[in-house]
C-alpha cells in the first residue's frame, strides 16, 4: 500500500524485514545473525556470520554491524523484488535508497530536496557487509562467479606507468570495489587536556579514576579496559620474575572470549607502557577493591564494586555510561565518549614526536593508515615548516 505525505515522500508498508539477533553458543562464545518474519534464522545470511566469527576469528561487534548491513541489504531487495543472488548489478541504487529511506515500522522513500539519512561512512560499512556476503556465497557454489565482477573493479598492471610497476617480473592484478562514497577527511575528535583532567576530578572512587587513565595515558580501547586480567598488568621495575623480559611497568593487551563480552580489536598481542600515574591510580584501586568481600576472586581487573552484579566483571557499555556521568558532572560543554580519550594519546603521542611505527605498535593497529590520523599538524607547525625551509635557501630576503 502506497500514499502520499504532506513532505512529499511516499511510505511503503515493509516486508520480509530480517531482525538482528544475538546467538549464544554452548561453548559460551557469541555472534549476531539474522532472523525473518517466522523468528526463522536465514540460513545464507546465518552461515555466513558464523564463518566470520569462527572461520575468520572476527570479533563479535563485527557481526553485529555486518548483520546490520546484510538485513539492510535484504529489506531492500524485498522491498524492490529483488533477487538477493542477482542483485549485486543494481547496488548503485540499494546505496542510493541507503542514503535516503529511513527504517523503522515503515520505510520512506524520500522526495525531493529530502536530506540524507546516512552518511558516506555509514553507507559504506553496509556496503562492506554485503560485498563480503556476496564473496562468500560465490565461494560457497550458492550464486555465480560473475557477480565477483560486478563487484570489483579487476585490472592488471599492464596499464600502470614503468615507474608504478615495481621490480617483480610477475604480472600483478589488483580489485577496487566498485561502489563507493567518497568519505570527507574529518580531524580526529580528540579529548582535551582540560577535559582529561576535568573527568578525572569528577572521579568519586579510585576504580574511575584508574579507567579514566587507561584510556587517555595508555591508549586503550573500551574494549580492552574491561577485558584486562589481573595477570596482563605488570606493574613492577623488573618483570622478570613473571616471566616477561619486558623492562618497567607496562599491561600487555590480550585477545580472549570474556564473558563479560569485552574484546581486544587486534590479533596480536602488545605491550604497553604505563607511567606512574597510572600505577599509582592501579595501587590506590586495589586497595578499594579489596574492602569489597565479592570482588577478590575475580581474574578481571575492573569488577562492579557499587552496584549489582558486585565482584563481577565490568560490561564494556558500563565504560560509556560512566564518562557520560563524569561529563555531566565535570559540566563539560560535549560529552567525552571512551574513543576520545585514546585519540587524545595517540595524537600526545606523535605531537612528542613518536614515529608512525611506534605509534602503530602502541595503539595496537593492524594498518599504519590507521595511525596516519593523528598525523595532523597545527598551523604554527606548518608556518614554522615553512620558514625552515627558506632560511635554508640561499639568496632568500630574511
């Protein structure tokens, strides 16, 4: 059933709308599917995200934000009568309904001079989810092997200029995806200085202020704050007597299944070093915790120690309310949400004069395109740049 509204945009009723849900696996480990009208899990959909958490060893926050873009992905070929097997040819108009139908109990397909209702980034993880999806059913027999084709753009280096080729004798090919929104370059949103110290003021209790630090001295991510064991933190001059050859008082950042659901982004594990402030904000929470009966046996380093489940391991969303409550109570003129505190050291971090490598290897990232972020020069840096260069010129009116 179609009508019209008085903003000009028309509303059709949605069908075979797949729902995200969470999955439990006996073993304890956790990933995101999709579910039809009938609470059915769809199977394609279901088989995939499955591979990806337990084939690729994903993350389970990946599976939720690829079960997100796949439901997307399939509401629309519902909603248009599509195929989802032949569908990857008409992508250019699933993005062009991605930036402009709204979801919700009904979807609305805008009008003219409507707004967009996702930006590019957002329109490019579905995308990213569906390319996957697809790959995957070509490699599984499901769909046919030319929609790889209509995917990605396929060439060889025949093309390239000599001086682009390389030394390898061997001919070269490379994919690029072929749909894409260009992603404005936007600065890093990085805490300030002043916010750091106003959240830590707000702090009513060590544990805060030890999470606070985590983040915005040594980098870490949510995730990786609350997935910290007790064993990873070695607060010592000399680790030797633990077993790590590694000098001064450093954490090591560990990938695990924790049941609290915390996740360590990367991979690899790394060391991070940690300075006195933060071992002297761990000592002093220590001490607070172990007043709490409940909490001492608990392997976690952070645990609930004010409210129920006490003694229990912190959630990673419990980090993301506790800086919206210092915030308020800090009376800060944003929100600082747990990502901005890791920005706010990486960027110290290359400011002091860090190389990109060692940055890299500090925040924990797979990619250095990743860590060229926080390469963002201030304009007195760049004036001062500039003027190195003349007076290294000869001839130059100084």
């Amino acid at each position: 059933m179609l009508f019209m509204l008085s903003t000009g945009r028309v509303v059709i009723g949605v069908v075979g709308r797949p729902r995200v849900f969470p999955v439990r696996m006996p073993s304890g480990e956790r990933y995101w599917t999709l579910l039809d009208d009938d609470l059915e899990p769809v199977v394609a959909a279901d088989e995939f995200l499955r591979h990806l958490r337990f084939g690729r060893d994903a993350a389970e926050s990946t599976t939720r934000t690829y079960a997100g873009g796949i439901a997307l992905f399939l509401q629309w070929c519902a909603l248009t009568g599509r195929d989802w097997r032949t569908a990857a040819g008409y992508l250019g108009m699933f993005m062009l309904w991605l930036r402009h139908a709204e979801t919700g109990d009904d979807v609305v397909v805008p009008g003219p001079g409507t707004k967009a209702v996702r930006g590019p980034r957002r329109v490019n993880t579905v995308l990213a989810a569906v390319r996957e999806f697809l790959k995957h059913q070509v490699i599984a027999g499901s769909i046919d092997a030319h929609v790889m084709a209509q995917l990605y753009q396929v060439a060889d280096q025949r093309h390239l200029p000599a001086e682009a080729r390389g030394e390898s004798s061997g001919m070269r090919y490379y994919a690029k995806a072929r749909h894409r929104l260009d992603e404005p370059v936007q600065p890093v949103d990085r805490a300030t200085d002043a916010e750091v110290l106003g959240l830590l003021r707000a702090c009513r209790s060590a544990r805060d202020r030890l999470i606070v630090l985590l983040m915005a001295r040594a980098g870490l991510r949510r995730g990786e704050v609350v997935g910290l064991r007790r064993g990873d933190l070695h607060f010592v001059v000399d680790a030797t007597g633990l077993g790590c050859p590694v000098q001064g008082a450093h954490l090591h950042v560990v990938r695990r299944d924790n049941i609290n659901g915390a996740w360590a982004k990367s991979r690899r594990a790394r060391m991070v070093p940690v300075d006195s402030l933060v071992v002297q904000a761990h000592d002093d929470y220590v001490a607070e915790r172990h007043r709490c009966r409940r909490a001492r046996d608990s392997d976690f380093v952070l645990v609930n120690l004010f409210g129920e489940p006490v003694g229990e391991a912190m959630a990673p969303g419990a980090i993301n309310e506790l800086l919206q409550r210092l915030s308020h109570r800090a009376e800060l003129d944003r929100p600082v949400h747990p990502h901005m505190l890791r920005h706010g050291f990486g960027s110290s971090v290359m400011e002091a004069g860090a190389t990109l490598d060692e940055a890299q290897r500090l925040l924990g990232h797979a990619a250095i395109s990743s860590t060229q972020v926080y390469l963002h020069p201030s304009e007195e840096r760049l004036r001062v740049a500039v003027e190195r260069v003349s007076i290294g010129r000869p001839g130059v009116d100084r």
